[in-house]
C-alpha cells in the first residue's frame, strides 16, 4: 500500500514552509506594521478579510509567528500575544466576561511585578462590568413591586475588592488598566478568529468589545472575518 497522500486536508498551517499560497509576504507586513506601531498607545484595529474556507486562520498563525520575540530598540516594548475563539462560548454575556477573565491570568504568566498589576486591573475591570450587568438586570424590580436598587458599587466592594474610597466607574478602571500597561511596556496582540460563524447578536458583542468595552491603550486586535457575512449579520442594527 502506498504511503503517498492522495488528500489534503482543511486544518490551517502554522508554519511558512507550508504555504503553498504564499500568504508570508502580507503576514510578514502585518508583523512590520505592528512593530511599527511599537511607540503608538492608541488601540490599533486589524482586519484580515476573506471569504469562508479561503486560509484566513492559516493567514493569522504567520501573522503570530515570532510575535512575544520581536527584535526591539533598546526602549522598545515587548509583545504579549492573545489568542481568544469567539465560537466557543453558549452566550455573549459568557462570551464577554471570558474574555476578560482568560486575558488578566495571561498577564500572570511572567514573572513581572508591573506585568501581574496589568492581569489584576483587567480583573477588577471584568468584575464591575458583571455588576453593572447585574444592576441593569430588566424586571427585577417590577417583579418585586419595590423600590430596590442594585448598586454596582456595593456589588463590587461585595466581590472583596477596595479601592481605597475611590469613585468607581468603568472608565476610571479602565484607566487603571492603561497606567499598569504604560508602567508595565508592554504591548498586547489580541487575534479573534471565526467571528463569521457567530449570529448577529454575538458579532454585535465583539464588535463593542473591540471598539468600546476593551479599547485599551497598548492594544492592537487582528481579526479574521467575512466582511459580507459579517455586514449582513448587523444591518439591522446599522442599516445598510
């Protein structure tokens, strides 16, 4: 019996000497543009459109090649890599509140003082947008017929944290989290992949995580996507 392969299949490759579609070319200036943007701490959003089954996963592994081992100028910063699967997940809410929660214990990895300060700002920020979920929970008090109010503010000193007296608010969090991630030089590459096989409500959620709820600073997000499939998915919400 033969051992030739007579099949290919479809798993994505990783690796450039496998690119039959010689896709290293723009990965590799994708990876020039991210070093580039190494000074820049505005969030940064990247786009890899393609059609289903066309290689953008196998375009986004050349793309992570070599990421966290940049070379860098002497005040360069270095790079931290995350990978976040969408499709996975049952809802947004656990969908959202993943995301933050995987993204804190990556910063946990390395043995860095300032590094660890960035995962437990992340955390602290991932807590307070569940007790705003909860606050906002629709009908609790219409159902109880009473004038109780869900503070996020109690619910968050109820999860143990203290901010000393601080006035809490999501975005005096978030600029928690930009301070420990400027003190800490680094810069986070998140890849969101398969965003085009979640519904239109799922898409509707990366796409505010990616444009509101985590636009830190020092961000930069490289996502893969059907444009078309994805334009469908939200007209109603933006219209055509």
């Amino acid at each position: 019996m033969s051992n030739s392969i007579h099949f290919l299949g479809d798993k994505p490759i990783s690796e450039s000497e496998n690119d039959l579609f010689n896709f290293k070319h723009y990965a590799d200036k994708v990876q020039k543009l991210i070093q580039l943007n190494s000074s820049n701490p505005e969030p940064i959003t990247f786009g890899v459109y393609g059609k289903w089954g066309e290689g953008k996963t196998s375009f986004l592994n050349l793309i992570k090649n070599k990421i966290e081992h940049f070379k860098k100028d002497e005040n360069g910063k270095e790079y931290l890599k995350f990978n976040f699967n969408p499709w996975k997940y049952s809802s947004e809410d656990e969908m959202l509140f993943d995301f933050f929660d995987t993204l804190s214990k990556k910063f946990y990895v390395k043995e860095n003082t300032n590094l660890q300060e960035v995962g437990k700002w992340i955390l602290k920020y991932s807590k307070y947008l569940k007790a705003i979920k909860i606050s906002s929970t629709v009908g609790i008090t219409k159902v109880l017929n009473t004038n109780v109010e869900f503070n996020p503010d109690k619910i968050f000193e109820a999860l143990g944290e203290d901010l000393k007296g601080e006035k809490i608010t999501l975005e005096s969090l978030k600029n928690k989290v930009n301070n420990a991630i400027k003190e800490s030089n680094f810069k986070v590459v998140v890849f969101i992949d398969d965003l085009d096989r979640l519904d239109k409500d799922e898409i509707y959620t990366i796409l505010k995580l990616i444009k509101l709820n985590a636009n830190f600073d020092n961000f930069i997000f490289v996502v893969a996507l059907d444009s078309e499939h994805i334009a469908k998915a939200i007209k109603d919400r933006y219209g055509n």
